[in-house]
C-alpha cells in the first residue's frame, strides 16, 4: 500500500553515473522506495533542463536553475502548488537559497519537508568561508532547518558546525544502502599490493594533500606502495605536481574519472580502498569498495570507522596526518592474503546484512516518513 509521496529535491539530474555522490544516493532511494511502499519522485535543479537520459524507474522532473539563484522558475513554483497534502520534500544538500524558497512556499501549504545536509553542516565543512556561510545560514538556511519536520543525517556530528547558530530538529541516522554486484572478489596475487582511491580530487575535503605526504614520507623510507587514483577533480594538478616533488609519482596512477563496469573493474585489480577524507557525510565510494569485497583504510572523519571496527573489514586511521596514514598503508599492506580475504569476505557481509537499499528504504519509510504522516504504528 502507498504510503505518502515523496519527493526528492536535488542539483543536477539525479545521474547515478557521474561523480557525484548526492546524485547515486538520490537515484537508489528513488529506485528503492517504491518497493516499499512509497510513491516517489525526483526533482532536479539544473541550468540545463532537459530530460535525463540515464535509465531509471521513477519519475524525473527537471527545472530550471536561476543563474542568480534567488529565485525559482515559474515551472517549479507551479508543481509546488501542485503537490498532493500528504507528499513529503525531501531536500538534499545544505547552503542552497532554492530550498529557502521553495521551503516558505511549502509552509504556506503546510507541506512537510526532510532535509539532509550531506556533509554541508559538520564543523570540518563549515571552516573554510566560515564567516560567509554563517551569514549565509543565518538569513536562509535556519529558515530551512529549524521548520524541517526532521534531519536525515548519515552519522553522528552532520550538523556540529551550527548547532551555536540554530535549533536542530529532531536527527534520524540512516546510512547510504548499496545492490550488491554480482562480480566476486578476486583477491590479488602476493607481491601485487595496491591501494587505490576513487571520487573527486579535492585536495582539502578529501584529505589527498596527508595522502600525498604519506606517500613522501614512504618515499623517503624506501617504501614503494602503488597507488591507483579514480576520479578527477579542480585539484588534479596540485596533487600531480606535489607528488612528482616528492618522487612518489612513479608509484601512482591517474585513471581519470571511470563508470559503472570500467570502475568497478579498476577496484577489482587494487588490494585495498584507501581513503582520507577529513570529512564526508557518508561516501558512496566506500560503500561500493566494500561492496565488491575490497577491504578499508580509512580515516575517522570518512564516517566509516565503527563500521569498519564492528565488521572486521580493515583499518582505521585515528588521526588525518601524514605519519599516521604512512603507518595505516604500511600495516595493510604487510597483511597476509589470508587476512586480506578475510577483511573482504567481512565487507560482503556489512552491506549485505546492513547496507543494503532496500533494507534502508524500509526503515525510512517507518522511522522516517510514517511518524511525519501520522501513520507510525
């Protein structure tokens, strides 16, 4: 039976196919949901509104994004007025004037709406322009959390950076889910370690600078660690040129950005997924690493730990630095390929048994939307 309409509000067109993340969670939520009971829509902001041509089972409707952004386009403020009484917004992002919006529209309606931040409110994401988003969140965004029905969140700490700025609603914590491939883990033969990162070169964000630090320190020990790099991004050649510095250029490779099976096919040849985010809101790449078996090295602000901890499916770097990421790639890589199996078998596990969509779907439809629709049991 139908449960309410849900409607996901994102930039861009939802394509599960580009290197973004908040688009493949965007997708496998629409996709998932109605499984579940739950009629669902996306809608995209774009400057480009045509049609979507990435395949999908749900509908999409695409408007145009203002080149000012502080306005909407009659087309959007028409569907709003439009909306069924017992349909859910579901906005995804944070620092967007469109949702401000569109979100005093909905009140006047009187439509709920859920917002989920991704990353966009934790004290780490906030401390670069931190003067400016502040402002920013204090004339438009507090608008936006303070009346959301509820705060989808990842993890623990997704709004620590405004907690001094507003009043958040009440949090609901559900991980990002993922569809298990059918390709198996093949692990790799001894003597062919390799580590390989995927998603965007964002030096800061993803912490690829302590990365790229790690790998002069190991440089200059002697230490010769591979490293593959999937993805691209505005900081490509400041990491290219600071590696090629320390000489530990030769030890990587940049695939540029890669998509479905031809990704999937470059994970399957590393050994481990490295990644040293200083924080996330919960990454798409690490949930399709450990998806197809490959086990973790991963920082504490990547979200990941206790997942990694509880499940056995590799190791945590406790602190975001040069030295400590050394000694995490230097630990992973002198593992047994028995240890290493075991770790990817223990990957396998976690999103079949707990991260997996439809799993996921399920417990928003009741923890999430039900209790908003006065529907809860």
């Amino acid at each position: 039976m139908t449960r309410g309409k849900i409607i996901h509000v994102t930039l861009g067109k939802a394509n599960p196919n580009r290197a973004n993340g908040i688009n493949v969670i965007v997708h496998n939520l629409a996709e998932s949901q109605p499984k579940v009971g739950l009629a669902t829509e996306v809608w995209g902001l774009t400057p480009t509104p045509e049609e979507g041509s990435f395949e999908r089972s749900y509908p999409l409707r695409l408007f145009e994004r203002k080149s000012h952004r502080m306005g909407l386009s009659k087309q959007l403020k028409q569907a709003i007025a439009e909306l069924p009484t017992d349909a859910i917004v579901h906005f995804h992002g944070g620092l967007l004037v469109e949702f401000y919006h569109m979100a005093r529209r909905l009140q006047k309606r009187g439509i709920p709406w859920v917002l989920m931040p991704h990353g966009s409110y934790s004290e780490v994401a906030l401390k670069r322009g931190r003067l400016k988003k502040h402002a920013f969140i204090k004339y438009f965004d507090r608008f936006v959390i303070e009346n959301a029905a509820a705060i989808h969140a990842h993890a623990p700490g997704s709004m620590s950076g405004v907690t001094d700025l507003v009043t958040v609603p009440t949090t609901k914590l559900f991980p990002n889910g993922y569809t298990l491939p059918q390709a198996p883990f093949a692990a790799p033969q001894a003597g062919s370690f390799r580590f390989v990162y995927c998603g965007r070169i964002a030096l800061y964000h993803k912490g690829l600078d302590l990365l790229a630090g790690a790998m002069d320190l190991l440089e200059h020990k002697g230490i010769a660690l591979s490293l593959d790099i999937v993805g691209d991004g505005p900081d490509r050649a400041e990491l290219t040129e600071t590696l090629e510095q320390s000489g530990a250029a030769r030890h990587v490779t940049f695939h540029g950005p890669l998509f479905g099976q031809e990704k999937r096919d470059a994970l399957l040849e590393a050994s481990c997924f490295l990644l040293t985010s200083r924080h996330e809101g919960f990454p798409m790449a690490v949930t399709e690493a450990v998806a197809l078996g490959l086990p973790l090295l991963v920082t504490e602000g990547t979200n990941y730990g206790d997942y990694v901890r509880n499940w056995d499916c590799g190791i945590v770097i406790e602190s975001a630095t040069p030295e400590a990421i050394a000694q995490g790639m230097t630990e992973m890589a002198s593992l047994s390929q028995e240890r290493l199996a075991e770790m990817g078998s223990n990957a396998v596990r976690l999103v079949r048994e707990e991260l997996n969509w439809e799993s996921v779907a399920h417990r928003m439809a009741d923890e999430l939307y039900a209790p908003i629709l006065g529907t809860a049991a």
